[in-house]
C-alpha cells in the first residue's frame, strides 16, 4: 500500500474558487473513482493558495485503473476543463508508509470505506 501526495498551487484568490468547484463537480466522480481521500488540507502558513491530498492505493496497477475509470467520467473531465485554468502548479509524489505505520494506514483507508452514520 502507498499513498499518492498531490500538491497544488493556485493564483491568490484562486483557491477558495478551486474548492467551490471541486465540492460541486469534482468530488463525487472522484470518490467515486478513487474511493475516500486519506487527506484533504489547506496551506495556512508557508506557501500559501495550496491544496494537498493525499490518495491510499493497494498497488501501482490498482492506481492505474482507477485513474483510468475516473479519467473516463464526463462529470470529472468537465470538471477539469475549469478546475485548470484555476491551478498555477502541481506536484505529484508517490509516499510509501513506515514500516510502523502500515497497519495504521490500512485502518484509515478501510475506515474511510465505511459509509457515515
């Protein structure tokens, strides 16, 4: 198991707009897709106008198939088509847990699975 860090950075003002969106369009096919964030954050001190999340998958192959059914959804292409012009920068890392904290991280992912109460 991994987790996929993406970082984005967006124009000042830009981020508040970006998140609008997101919970409008995005989330849905995303989680759908790619099942729950492990974490989704705002930059408040530092670099400021950044999102990161943070994505659990089983295997690279498993990464690759759901990006590929979510790259699929018209609902999420369309939300990038506006989603883009908002962003100035992303970065993208591949994070591999500890060895202490693996079993953690799979509580976190199945928990997430869980619908809400």
């Amino acid at each position: 198991m991994f987790v996929e860090q993406r970082l984005y950075t967006f124009a000042p003002g830009n981020k508040d707009e970006f998140v609008r969106l997101y919970e409008a369009e995005g989330r849905e096919p995303q989680e759908r897709h790619l099942g729950l964030p492990v974490g989704y954050y705002f930059s408040e001190i530092g670099p400021l106008n950044q999102v990161t999340t943070l994505w659990a998958y089983e295997t690279l192959n498993d990464r690759v198939e759901r990006r590929e059914r979510l790259f699929k959804d018209p609902g999420w292409t369309s939300f990038l088509k506006k989603a883009r012009t908002l962003l100035v920068a992303q970065e993208t890392r591949i994070l591999t847990p500890a060895q202490h904290f693996r079993d953690r991280l799979k509580t976190i992912v199945e928990l997430g699975r869980k619908p809400s109460p």
